[in-house]
C-alpha cells in the first residue's frame, strides 16, 4: 500500500497490473477522507491527443522501483470510469467508480465526498 508520505513521489511513475502489464501512468492519488489513507489512483491512459484519467483502487498496491503494481487487470481498468486530463472527479461520480469495482461506497456522515485527491 502507498503510505501518504508516498504519494508525491509516485506521480509519473508507470502503473502496471500483476502481470506486469503497462496500464498507463500515475497521475494523482485520491485519499479515502475517513482515513486519509491512499484509496484510489487516477492513471493517465490513450493515444498521446487521446489521452483520459481512468481510477484504480490502491488497495493490494505494490511500489517497485519505478512503478506501481495494481491487483486489478490491465483490461479492467481500462475500462473503468473516467475523467478528462484536465477535469476535477464530480462528487455524483464517486459512487459510480466504487460500484465499478465492487465496492462499497459510503459518504461521510453529513454527505461529504469520500475522495480527495493529494
């Protein structure tokens, strides 16, 4: 797992599934704000005039020397929800990324968002 103290140093870094496979390459970290742990990555994906930022859980992650080994298939994220390279994550699309990967999605107490991006 990424340790918050982490997080700068990763940017840029390739993000790559278990197999070794290249997905693209780190572009923020989103920290659960419960906990303020890591909890989601964005991973900068496409043809260099095509390019998006597809999320990841962290959960599992791997820091290698130059990379960040996700437990989740290259196809697999590839295929998750996304956002422009210049966009901001709306908060009505947070629920959206949990349920892509199976997970449960729960709000702060009060409605607050449940990812902050670091």
């Amino acid at each position: 797992m990424i340790s918050a103290a982490d997080v700068r140093e990763w940017r840029d870094h390739h993000v790559v599934d278990a197999k070794g496979r290249k997905i693209g390459t780190l572009e923020a970290v989103y920290v659960d704000t419960a906990t303020d742990e890591p909890a989601m990555a964005t991973v900068r994906t496409g043809m260099p005039t095509r390019q998006r930022l597809v999320f990841v859980p962290l959960d599992d992650a791997v820091l290698g020397p130059d990379y960040v080994m996700v437990s989740y298939s290259k196809g697999e994220v590839r295929k998750a929800p996304s956002i422009g390279t210049d966009d901001i994550l709306p908060a009505e699309q947070e629920e959206t990324i949990f349920q892509y990967y199976d997970m449960v999605y729960r709000p702060g107490v009060h409605g607050e968002r449940r990812l902050a991006r670091r």
